[in-house]
C-alpha cells in the first residue's frame, strides 16, 4: 500500500447488525469489515441506537483497528433517513425535515438512504427537492449542519437509479457517501464513502467540505447468502420497526 493510499480513509457508513434486521453480530461486523480495507463503519439499525452503542463497546473491548460511529435509520413519513453520530433514538414517523432536524439537535449528521428506492421506502427526487428547498435557513452560514445523500448504495433498487440521483444532485449541492446496506457480513464494504485523511474526526470534516465520494464494489450473489439466511433476514426486516417501537415503550433503547 502506497502513502497516498494510506491516506484515504474507507468508511461503510450503513450496516445493520442481529440487534436489528441484520444476520450478524457486531464482532462478525468489525472482522468483516478489517478483511475488506474498511476503516470506519456505522451501525444503523432501524429506529435505535442500541446496536450502535453494543458494536462500538465491543470494538472498544476487543481493541478493534475499525471504529464505529453509533447510528441509526430512522422512519420518517417520506422514506428513510440515516443518522449518525447520535446517541440517542431519533422519534419515528415525522416529516422529513423534522426528521433532519432532530438529529442535528443531537450534534448529528443526516443523511437521505437509498434515494429513490421502491423497496425499502426512500425520498424521491421531488421529495430531496422540497427539504433541501424547506432546510436553506438552517443550513446557511460557514458551518452548517450536514446534510448528505447515499449515491451508492448497492440494492438492485438504489442502484438502478443512482444516475438520476447523482445528476439531480448537481442542483443540490449535498456531500455524497457510500454504504452497503449491508445485511449480512458477506455484504460488508460493497460500497463505501472515501474522504482525505483517516479517523472519524477527518470524515466528518470531509463531509462538511463536501469532499466525500460515494463508490459501489461487488455485491455478493444470492448464492453466497444463501436462500434460508435470505428469508430469515426478510423477516427480521418487517419486524424490526414494531420492535424498536416496543424497545422504547418498555425503556430498552
């Protein structure tokens, strides 16, 4: 590995673990993401932050080389929207600009996941253009809170429609990045957001000068999953909203 190769740091800035709808626990995680050359991800289990809080404390006992940002994707009434750097859950079912607005309360970045997506649900484009449009006092001034779109997102649903998406964000103007969206630990570093320096303090600072870069790697096949993990994890998917609700209901994060 080169020095101008060392110096670009690899995050996977979307990933679900067992505490959620993912396959895997964290440590799985973390071993995954060492093998591929990533070096930051984020946990964003569906609508908590428990999963986050457990990947980062287990990074931390076993002294892990990856560090983890504590996230969550949240449900708004628009479609998904990542949260990063909270700590904690970000309420369900508001507009997307109160959304947004709420994880910036908590010092957080937002960021708009798998744009235009049928399935999971997703921000349209006309969508992105009202808040963009309805967020211009906020995000006024030389240090605005960040908000930022997932140009790369390797679902066959985000992907498909990643170019109208990176076009229509020529308007925009928002920092891009990259996630996997990953599942299972096969899918981990499948896409990435890449940014000058290393450290989660050098993405961040990357992602206020919008200097990030979204890339799309190989997506492993359904064989590699395999069909029964396929289906179980589909159903861990419909449940795992109801039961983040019933975590907060019952004090359990």
């Amino acid at each position: 590995m080169t020095a101008v190769e060392r110096s670009i740091g690899r995050a996977d800035l979307q990933i679900h673990t067992e505490e959620s709808d993912g396959m895997d626990d964290a440590l799985t995680i973390l071993d995954a993401a060492q093998r591929r050359g990533v070096d930051i991800i984020a946990v964003t289990d569906h609508d908590q932050t428990r999963g986050g809080q457990l990947a980062r404390e287990t990074a931390a006992r076993a002294n892990h080389p990856v560090e983890v940002i504590v996230g969550s994707e949240v449900t708004s009434r628009h479609g998904h929207i990542l949260a990063l750097w909270i700590e904690e859950p970000i309420p369900l079912f508001r507009s997307a600009a109160a959304t947004v607005e709420a994880i910036w309360k908590q010092g957080g970045v937002a960021i708009i996941s798998h744009p235009c997506a049928v399935m999971p649900i997703a921000l349209s484009i006309g969508d992105i253009d009202r808040l963009v449009r309805d967020l211009i006092p906020e995000r006024a001034g030389d240090q605005p809170p960040i908000l930022a779109v997932e140009t790369a997102n390797p679902i066959p649903s985000a992907r498909w429609r990643r170019n109208g998406v990176i076009a229509a964000n020529q308007g925009w103007g928002l920092p891009t990045t990259g996630g996997s969206d990953a599942h299972f630990h096969e899918q981990v570093g499948s896409a990435v957001t890449t940014f000058d320096g290393q450290g989660q303090d050098a993405l961040r600072a990357a992602l206020q000068a919008g200097t990030t870069v979204g890339e799309l790697h190989h997506y492993p096949r359904l064989r590699n999953i395999g069909a029964g993990r396929l289906l179980r994890q589909q159903w861990r998917g419909i449940s795992a909203t109801p039961r983040a609700i019933l975590r907060r209901r019952f004090g359990s994060g």
